[in-house]
C-alpha cells in the first residue's frame, strides 16, 4: 500500500495525520479520521475499572502506540476544509481514495491498514535516524551466538503471546504488520521484512486454516505487479471469512482470479 500525502512527506512523517475519502457517489461528500502516533505507549488497562478488565483484556490490550479514531471516517464540511485544518495544525494529510462512505466495516479496515502503514513509515524514520546516531559504536556485520539466540527468543515469545489472542485482535495485528510488511520491503528493510514477514507467519498458525494466511503472504512476497493488491484481498477475505460473510468472501475470490492465483 502506498500511501498518498497531499500536505507532508512520506520521508518524514510528523506523526499525526488527517486521512480522507470521497464518497463514490457523490465526490462533494468528504469522510476523515485522525490518526497519531504516540510518543509514549500505554497499558490501557492500568486505566481500566476492575469490573471492565476483563472485557478490556478479551479486546487485547497490551501497550498502545497508534490509533485512529474514529475508527471509520466521519463527514467534514470539505475538502478544502480539511486542507486548511492540516495545514493550522501543522497535520500530515493523506487521501485514502474513492470509497461508499456507508459502508462502515470495509472502511474500518482500510482505515486500519492505513494507519498501520502510516505507524510503519514513522517507525521507520525513528529507526533511521536512531541507527545514524548509533553508527559510530557499531563494530563486525555478522551476528554472534548471543544475537541469534535472542531472535529464538523473541520468536518464541510472539508465537507464545499470538496463541493467546482472540482472532479479531490477530487479524488486527496481522492489518498492522502487512502494512509495515509493504513498506520495509519497497524501502529495501531486508531484515525488517524478514522479521515481519516471520510475525505474519506466526499469526497465520493460530488462525483457522481456511483464513489461508499462506495465500496472504504468497501474495506479499512474489514480486508481482499485482502483489499488493492481491495481498489486501487476502486479507479483506480474512476478515470476511471471520465474520462468515461468504457472499463477500465470493466476491473477493473472484477478485484475486481475476489478477490471477497463486
């Protein structure tokens, strides 16, 4: 997924941006939704009332870094309105396209994927700009024993952590990490991708099978031109397959047959 910015630089996100559609029906009709960064993360369930813990936990909670909200693009005056806004409150501003601005849970998705996509290019800059100030302490390129078996263990504790997450909260987290996917592998993050695409992997074992994550990340990793847009079929069928909405399922299939299979 590329991300398309009318206000900002995708090289430096600033962290906070307003997304937009135009309704399909009527252009003169404009949705957005916010979304942030935050500089600090945050367990939401320190703040959470005993008695709604519970529930808080089943929505996975855990430490927050990014958000949307509202989760789905709300109507705006326009989308001059919006320019202007951005540009006073020194926002980033992306279009997210032409979209049926009714239909909530599609765009709860699309929006989901942006803001991943959006939180992975962020990431991206920190870490660039992290690994400059670094540079001169680094010494040897390969990796040592102790390097190795750490990455063992971080595997080990994502394949742990995966296993106890309810499937809506994996299919999140799977939205988050293909975006992030997309971008390390079109910027050249050979390792990132790597340790995104194990991530997706991981995810794809605690899934029923018929949701075929191995499809998604064929998809992702074959080079086509095609690719991106298959992989987001995949996963918009995932979804649809979780909510056990076969006729949109139908429709998806013949989607990616029409770009051709795997």
């Amino acid at each position: 997924m590329t991300l398309e910015y009318h206000l900002g630089d995708s090289s430096d996100p600033k962290g906070h941006a307003l997304i937009y559609f135009q309704d399909g029906s009527n252009p003169e009709r404009v949705g957005a939704s916010y979304l942030v960064i935050l500089p600090v993360s945050v367990d939401i369930s320190k703040y959470v009332p005993p008695f709604l813990a519970g529930q808080v936990e089943q929505l996975g909670t855990g430490e927050m870094s990014s958000f949307a909200f509202p989760p789905a693009p709300e109507l705006v005056p326009s989308e001059a309105w919006l320019r202007e806004t951005a540009t006073r409150r020194g926002d980033d501003l992306l279009f997210g396209g032409v979209a049926q601005l009714d239909d909530v849970t599609s765009l709860m998705e699309v929006v989901a994927g942006i803001s991943a996509e959006y939180a992975a290019q962020y990431d991206k800059m920190v870490g660039a700009r992290d690994d400059s100030d670094s540079r001169f302490v680094e010494s040897g390129s390969g990796k040592s024993d102790e390097s190795l078996a750490e990455g063992a263990a971080v595997a080990d504790v994502n394949d742990v952590m995966y296993s106890m997450m309810a499937e809506p909260d994996l299919l999140t987290e799977l939205t988050t990490l293909m975006g992030r996917f997309q971008y390390e592998s079109s910027g050249g993050d050979t390792a990132g991708a790597r340790e995104s695409e194990a991530k997706i992997r991981a995810i794809g074992k605690h899934v029923p099978e018929n949701r075929r994550i191995d499809l998604l990340i064929g998809a992702a990793t074959d080079g086509e031109p095609e690719s991106a847009k298959r992989a987001q079929l995949y996963l918009e069928r995932a979804y649809a397959m979780y909510r056990e909405d076969y006729t949109r399922v139908h429709v998806l299939e013949q989607e990616i047959q029409t770009l051709g299979t795997d």
